[in-house]
C-alpha cells in the first residue's frame, strides 16, 4: 500500500475539479509513475526541486528520482529528496539509481507487495509516466538512466526561471547560454512558483481525461514575470535577452516586460533583504508555504506566527511542513521549528529569520492593533476582514477558490483597495440556515424548523413553523411526514451506508462534522466553506504571499511591481493567463469610516 494515510484528503479535494470516486482514484494514482529531476545548476532549482517533492509526496504514490542524462543533480541532493517524499508519505514508492544505473525502491527493495517492481534492467514500463523537470534540457528527447523508453514527449513538463519571470515549457536554450552556463539565475522564489506551476501542469496530465478540455495533452508553453505581472515569450532563447532585438520575430515586443527600455534591474538586493517586523497570520496550507518560501530566501527580519490549531492528519494533503510523524503539533511552533532549521530546503541554508510563534488568534495580542506588516493567510473573509479592521499599514493576502488562486497587495489606507474592499458583504452574509441549506440542497426553511426545533435528522418535523420571510411551499405538510434524512438519501448527501451515523444527528451537526470536514462532500453545489484546495495550488497561493513581502521591502523591486493590486491564477488551465484583475475600493467599506483611518495614521507615524 502505497497510498499515504490522508488519501481520503486526497480524493476529497479533487472531487470538485474532477469527479473521481476514491476507489477508481486509488487506482489511477497507483498507475501513474512520477519522475522528477531538476537540470539547471541554479541554487534555487534544488530548492524548487525538493518542494516539487514535497508536494508529489502528498499525491503521488510511486516517485522515480533518478537522474536525466545531463541532470547535474549530486547524491546529496536525491537522497534529500528521498528522505523528505519518505517523511510525508512513509509508504511511498522511490525509484532511485544505484551505482550501475539499474533502478531500486530506495531502501524498500526487499518489501513485498509493491507494484511497481522494476525489471532487472531497471526498466519500468507499466502504468503512466509524466516528468516535471526543473531547467531546460539540451535535447527534449532525453530520457532517464536505467530506462529503456523515455516519458513520452507530451507527457513531459519543463519549467525554469530566469530572474523573477517564471516559464513553463519554454524553448531549449530559454534558460542557457550557448556555453551551458545559466543565462541568469532564477531568484530562489522564482523557482520555487516553477515548481508549484509545474506540479500544477503535472496534475492536468494525469488528470486530463477527467479534466476534459481543462486536461493538458501536449506542450503548452507560456510564461509570467511575477514582479511585473507581464507575460513573457519563452520561445525566445537566452542569447536574445528581452528588449533587444536580436530576433524580432521571436521576441513580441508587445508582450516584453514594460521596464524593458530602463535597462537591467537587479532581481535582489545584493545584501540580505531585511524584511523587518511581520505577522504571518495563518499557520494552514498557504501560510506553511509562505513560511516556506521565506526560509529559502537570504533575508532577515522577524515573523510573528500565529495559528490556534494543532496538526489534523488530512492537513498533510496539502501543508507543505507537515510530515506523517508531526499529526498533533502545534502548528505554529511545528513552524517556528521547521522555518529556523529549514527543514524543508535546502539543508545547510539555515534561515536568519527569527520566528516568534503565538497560538491564539488575530486580535489575542495588543501587538496586533499596531501591526506594520501583516501576510494574511486565513480560510474564512470574517477572519480577514479581523485583521484588515486592525487596519495594519501594509497586508498581504493570499487565497485559494475551486481550481483558481490568488494574492493582493493593500498598502495605502483609504487610498487603495484596503483587504476588507476583496470581502466586505455587499450583500447581507449568508445566515447558517442559508448556509446549511444550500450545502445540503433543501429549503432554507425545512433546515430552519430543525435547528429552531433541534431536531435530529432522523425525525420527521413536528409541524411547519410561519416565518414570514420563508413562505412554506406547497408541498411542506410532506416534512411532519418523511424525515430530512430520506431526503438527503435520496439526493445522495447521505450515502446509505452512513445512515445510522448521521440519523440521531442534528442537521448542524451534519454541516459540521460532515460537510465542512470532509466527511460527506457532495458533488456538485458545494458550500465555499468546504472546499479542500490542492496542495500545488496552496502553495503558490504562499510562494506569492511571501514574494509580495519580499518585493516590497526593496525599493528597486517594489518601484517595478505591476500597478494592479489583486491577481489571479487558474491552476487548471495553464499558460498564457492574464494574471492582474482590476480592482476598486468597495463603498461603506471600513476604510471609509474616520475611525479606521485615524488608527491606520496613527499607526503609519510610528513606523515612518
Ligand atoms: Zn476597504
């Protein structure tokens, strides 16, 4: 069994975006043979490498890690990622080189019951093969050692960085000089979005019969550069570098970076960004991968963490500092300990961030009424919109929705956008009636009488409650007569083997512990509190988080970021993408109202 223990997380997450019952899943995924390796010599590839590692640990049962030809990937290195797939999901299958090429299961040779055994060539041609390969490789066609076919070509993802412009399938040469050497480094964040981004067009593979015209079924190419937002040409080699033009034909001036005719800009600092005082609010799935992101970049500072929860085995889906032996951690210290021995990286890099954690909530500690810096990374708009009313001076936000994701920047109070303008109800929010109701496909009203009544669900209603607002409909009388549970059996929100769970429940309850946990998701209208995002979409949603900090604290890079203030990514369509989304201030928001804004000042003159 190769499976890891949260799969049942697994299939839950994928059930909105492909409709693939857990059996039939556990197959697929058994039959998908992921290889992953990394050719470019940048620093910043081994770190994306090791988090598309991460990431394929929580998805994928059988890894195969051996080298490409022309992969300068060091033992270290493999046996890093190893151990890291191995820590997540205990049960995994590693494929890896030895010494004369042939393929092992890692230290898992002598266990029986694997199904993907090698031949004794080391071949393994069973089951579907996709790579993600981190750097552009020389020839396309390059298959792995050991292997006697390589991936077939539409089944192969490249992904590479050059600065802070991230590219997926770019041209052969796009990252490297004709000498070999590398055209110029990807910034560490860079890559670290090319592996998420790569992960992503990974799942689309695997998943495209399901996907439908949504599936990835050959090279598609395309590229952004996440500073500027622009879309970048990656069928342009590195020997003709944006702006000059040494093949018009190739490079589209249009689609060039807008900073092109101010010459080269630096992509970091050359000291250490000192990223001050912050608060990283949020120690789930995007807030890990922020974290992250922020340990594998040279910078100083100090990070508040705060979180109140501790470690759920079905976080491991999707967080990317969990490992199996961490269920039952508290989150923010599980974070302080990983970010400060950057346990997830690149061994030997320790972080010179300072990590303070505080299990509690936003709001807990005075500290937070005087916040300068604050990276949002919280599940529910009410618990966004508690911290834009502390009205810090500088948010950052990041989100996941079904398949799309995205980050905002809001700086200038009662100027721009503040973060409750992307929450505030312009409409009255949903009551839980609503709320319910809508989860389990019934009338408001019926899921009302059996809250106001606290009814199990396994009785039919004592009568018709009059609410003037909730007109009965006409076939009411039919609730005293059949319990809400026939229903929800009928519509398939209750499997029948679940029956006698959930029948001396209350419909609340239901909700709960059934729906917005995970236990019962059904297909179809779901609530937008009980999605399960995927973990590649999570930790983009971090990565770019932690970048918009990083930006902002070099004046050279935050002069060049891209004017709009909220952008997007659909994780299950690929590139070209318009990523910027126009954004306005919502009116009678609280960044309208005097006292915010006097608090906003107040708070701006103490960190000039
Ligand atoms: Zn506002």
């Amino acid at each position: 069994m190769a499976l890891p223990a949260f799969f049942s997380r697994v299939a839950d997450s994928l059930r909105p975006v492909a409709n693939v019952d857990p059996d039939t899943l556990a197959d697929k995924l058994h039959d998908v043979r992921l290889h992953l390796d990394v050719v470019s010599q940048d620093d910043g590839a081994k770190g994306a490498f090791l988090l598309a590692c991460n990431l394929a640990a929580r998805l994928y049962p059988v890894i195969d890690l051996r080298p490409s030809h022309g992969s300068s990937r060091d033992e270290t290195l493999t046996h890093q990622a190893r151990d890291l797939i191995r820590a997540i999901n205990p049960d995994a299958d590693i494929l890896l080189a030895t010494r004369n090429g042939a393929a092992s299961l890692g230290e898992a040779e002598d266990e029986p019951g694997h199904d993907h055994e090698p031949g004794r060539d080391g071949s393994d041609d069973t089951g579907l093969a996709v790579s993600l390969r981190l750097g552009v490789s020389f020839s396309r066609n390059a298959g792995h050692i050991g292997t006697t076919q390589p991936s077939a070509q539409d089944r192969l993802v490249e992904v590479s960085a050059r600065g802070w412009t991230v590219a997926v399938d770019p041209a052969e040469g796009w990252d490297r000089l004709d000498d070999g050497t590398s055209a110029e480094p990807g910034h560490p964040l860079a890559w670290l979005a090319a592996a998420a981004f790569g992960m992503s067009e990974v799942f689309r593979i695997v998943f495209a019969a399901e996907l439908g015209d949504r599936g990835r079924t050959g090279r598609q190419a395309g590229g952004i550069d996440l500073l500027t937002a622009a879309p970048v040409d990656v069928d342009a080699p590195a020997s003709s570098p944006f702006g000059e033009a040494a093949d018009t034909t190739a490079v589209a001036t249009s689609e060039a970076p807008s900073s092109a005719d101010e010459g080269p800009v630096p992509i970091a600092e050359a000291e250490p960004v000192d990223l001050g005082e912050f608060f990283l609010v949020g120690g789930g799935a995007i807030g890990q991968a922020a974290a992250l992101a922020l340990s594998e970049v040279d910078a100083v500072g100090v990070m508040h963490v705060v979180d109140p929860e501790t470690v759920t085995l079905s976080n491991l889906q999707r967080y990317v500092l969990t490992r199996a032996k961490d269920v039952g951690a508290v989150k923010v210290d599980l974070m302080q300990e990983a970010v400060k021995n950057n346990a997830f990286g690149l061994a030997g890099a320790a972080s010179r961030l300072e990590i303070k954690p505080l299990r509690g909530k936003w709001g807990d500690s005075e500290e937070h009424l005087d916040a300068h810096q604050v990276l949002v990374a919280l599940d529910t708009a009410r618990d966004r919109i508690t911290v834009a009313a502390t009205a810090p001076r500088h948010a950052y936000n990041a989100w996941t929705q079904v398949a799309d994701l995205g980050w905002s920047r809001h700086e200038e109070f009662s100027v721009k956008p503040c973060l409750a303008c992307l929450y505030y109800p312009s409409r009255p929010r949903s009551h839980d009636h609503e709320l319910i109701a809508e989860a389990v496909r019934q009338t408001p009203l019926r899921v009302l009488a059996y809250l106001t009544y606290n009814l199990p669900i396994g009785y039919p209603l004592p009568s018709v409650p009059a609410i003037a607002e909730l007109p009965a409909p006409p076939d009411a009388v039919r609730w005293t007569q059949v319990a809400l549970i026939e229903d929800l059996l009928d519509d398939g929100v209750v499997e029948q083997t679940q029956r006698n769970e959930w029948a001396d429940k209350t419909v609340g309850l239901l909700y709960r512990d059934g729906i917005c946990a995970g236990g019962l998701l059904p297909v179809g209208d779901l609530p937008g509190e009980a999605l399960v995002p995927l973990a590649h979409q999570s930790a983009l949603a971090g990565i770019l988080l932690a970048a918009e900090l990083y930006w902002s604290r070099s004046p050279s890079l935050a002069a060049r970021r891209a004017s709009q203030v909220e952008h997007r990514y659909d994780v299950l369509r690929g590139f070209p993408q318009v990523f910027g989304r126009p954004r306005e201030r919502t009116p009678h928001c609280l960044c309208e109202d005097t006292f915010f804004a006097a608090h906003a000042g107040a708070v701006e003159a103490d960190h000039p």
